[in-house]
C-alpha cells in the first residue's frame, strides 16, 4: 500500500515539524491540547501523530461521513497543518 510509505517521506516529516512548532509557539494550551492527538512525540500508535494526519486526511478526502468530529479535526488540520495537509492529500491522489 503506497499510503503506509507517506509517513516516512523527509519533506513530509520536515513540513510537518516546522507546522508543529509554529503551532506550539503561537497557540495556548487549549489549543494544543485540542491537537494532541496530532502532535504528542510519544504517540499511541505505533506509526506517530504524523501516521493519525495520514489516516485522518485520507478520511476527509475519500469518505461521506459528514461526522461533526471530523468536520471538527479536518477545520483544525487545515487551519493549524495546512502544508501538511496539502502534501498528505498530493500523496494520496497519486496512489489512487
């Protein structure tokens, strides 16, 4: 699966570092904890919060649910990853 390898690329992981700590240098804690998900260095899943981008931007593009929560999560991802984002979504039309 092209997806898995996404996590891995350096210019996503560079992309991703520097929206992350743009984030915590311009954001309260209420805001960062409301991404924690998305940024925790020591992370529940085994692939990282970059791994829960992957996932979660591959649901905003390729599924109908129309859940307020990830309405909600993909505002946030937009808003506070939006390079990120972008990259995520170019790499995951090309394995289509």
């Amino acid at each position: 699966d092209y997806s898995e390898g996404i996590h891995s690329n350096k210019e996503l992981l560079k992309i991703y570092e520097k929206e992350r700590k743009a984030l915590f240098d311009s954001s309260t804690s209420t805001e960062i904890n409301a991404l924690d998900y998305f940024v925790q260095i020591n992370h529940v899943n085994d692939g990282g919060a970059i791994t829960e981008l992957i996932a979660e931007v591959n649901a905003l593009l390729h599924t109908s649910n129309n859940s307020s929560m990830l309405e909600l999560r993909g505002q946030y991802l937009q808003q506070y990853f939006p390079e990120t984002f972008a990259f995520i979504a170019r790499e995951l039309s090309k394995a289509e």
